[in-house]
C-alpha cells in the first residue's frame, strides 16, 4: 500500500471523527431554531441533551464503555470537564466521546500496520497521526465549549435585569428564577435549561440558592455566573437587598462584555494584514510591475545570449 493510499485513509478517518463531534453541534443549533416555532415540554427538568437516536452513535457508544472498562484512566480531568462545560453530561456521552476517540486511533494505527507490509516507515508515521486522532475530538469539544460559554454571556444579562425586577417586586431569588424560566425560555433558551436544571437541584438536595447558582456556574465553565453568586452569597450572609449587587453585577457585565468587543474590533486591522497581502497586493501590484519586468526581460535577453 502506498504512502498516498495511506494518507488519503488517514484523513477520511479523521474528517468522519470530526463529522461526529460536530454532529451535536448542528443539531443545536436546529433545537435553538426549532424552539422559536414550538414549546419546549416543561417535564424536562434536566438541562444536560439527551443522547441522540443513532446506530453508529450507539456502537461508538459500546466501543466506549469497552475502552473505559479497560482503561478506567482514560477518563482523564479535563475530557470529563469539557463534556460538562459543553453540556453532554451523562455517561452515555462520556462513552461515545470515548469511543469517538479510541476508534479514530485504532482505525490509524491499524491503516498504519497494513501499510507497513510494503514500508515499516508507514508504521512509525502513523503512530503520530492515531495521537493526533485522539487529540483531535478535545478540539471541537472546546470550540462547543466556547460556543455555549458566549451563549450564555449573551443572555446572562437579560436575565440578571429580570432578577433586579422580580427582587424590587419582593420576590425572593429562588420565587424569581423560577419565574424567569417560565417567561424567557424561547429568547434565552440555554441559560433558562441551566435554572430549571439548578432550581430542580434546590428542590431536591435543598440547596441554598445563591450556592446552587454557584454550581452552575461552575458546571457551566462561566466566571461570571460564579461572581454573581458570590456577591448574592455576601448580600445574603449581611442580609441585604439583592437588587443592588444584582444591579452592579449586570452594569460590570455589560461593560465587560462591551470592551470584548472593542478589543476583538481592535484585532480586525491585524487579521486583515495577512489577507491583504496575498489576495489584494498582488492584483495591485501585477499591473505596476508587470509592464516593468516585461522590459527588464526584453531588454536583458540579448545580453544574455551573447553571454552565450
């Protein structure tokens, strides 16, 4: 087997794994719009997404759980906090992510050992590429991860208004958020699954609401959902209104949110720099010079035939 034969392998297997990763991307972005169409059911009260229907998924899933069983450290830290962090949260999704991985590397190396009949190189090459295979799925898992993360700063702020709104009503925080998932849930359809998701966690570990939204934040991966339990945590020990540090929590997020802007607008002029030089500066300077190099040509020839 040649080494073409083996590249063009490597990266069909690679391209299908990155297709399975992002799979669930795409159908969250088809729930997000669906959801503006049809009611979500209220009987879900957990905010993690179910496992989609797929066979493939399903023996990816079996393939997982072969893996874990085995290698129980597979599982490492940061896989399991990213899959929280992207909202895939059961061990259903921990198995396929695993069997994601494992059977991209597998399927590499043993490409690699087939093609090492004809040439042992392939061998050592293909050993890289099944560890880049198995790096790869962490990759588009931390651009969900991101994804979601800017998701969820774009409706944090909606929400803390409504929370300074339901407390200057008298409304206790728990009595708010339960409000404000039944009134945003289309306009901010993932920071609403997360409230359902921790307000559920009140009523059954009876936490206390400014640690639950604590744990939420940290599940979520969002430093902002964090600070504004722990400026509710220190209202509550003083026993203050919470309107105000409601209030100043939402205009240091905005602000916040608004010098991202100004500094990722600030980035444009660089990010243009590259483009700019290979796809606007040859057509400025083709016909500058070419009419130039045309004469230097013409008029070198005869000096360099006579050279001759």
């Amino acid at each position: 087997m040649s080494i073409s034969v083996v590249a063009i392998l490597t990266f069909a297997c690679i391209t299908a794994a990155g297709l399975l990763v992002l799979k669930p991307l795409v159908a969250q972005y088809v729930h997000s719009y669906s959801v503006r169409v049809r009611a979500r059911r209220d009987d879900d009260l957990s905010s993690a997404e179910k496992p989609k229907d797929s066979r493939l998924l399903s023996i990816l899933k079996v393939a997982g759980q072969l893996t874990l069983s085995a290698f129980p450290n597979l599982a490492d830290r940061r896989a399991v906090a990213l899959l929280t962090m992207a909202n895939y949260r059961t061990p259903d999704h921990l198995a396929m992510f695993t069997g994601i991985r494992a059977s991209s590397s597998l399927s590499i190396l043993l490409l690699g050992l087939l093609a090492a009949a004809g040439n042992p190189i392939n061998l050592v090459l293909a050993i890289p590429a099944a560890v880049v295979a198995w790096l790869l799925p962490n990759f588009f898992l931390s651009m969900r991860v991101t994804k979601r993360k800017d998701q969820i700063l774009r409706e944090l702020p909606i929400i803390i208004d409504l929370m300074v709104v339901c407390a200057q009503a008298g409304l206790g925080l728990l009595q708010g958020l339960d409000r404000i998932s039944s009134e945003v849930d289309e306009s901010c359809p993932t920071l609403t699954q997360e409230i359902k998701q921790m307000i559920n966690d009140i009523k059954l570990f009876a936490k206390s609401a400014p640690f639950a939204l604590r744990e939420m934040g940290e599940r979520c991966g969002v430093d902002e959902l964090i600070n504004l339990a722990s400026a509710l945590i220190a209202a509550e020990a003083k026993g203050a209104d919470i309107s105000y540090p409601l209030q100043q929590q939402g205009a240091a997020l905005r602000d916040r949110l608004k010098r991202k802007k100004e500094e990722e607008a600030g980035k444009v002029p660089v990010k243009m720099v590259p483009v700019i030089m290979i796809f606007i500066m040859p057509l400025i300077l083709a016909p500058m010079l070419g009419p130039a190099v045309v004469v230097i040509v013409d008029t070198m020839r005869p000096i360099l035939e006579n050279l001759k």
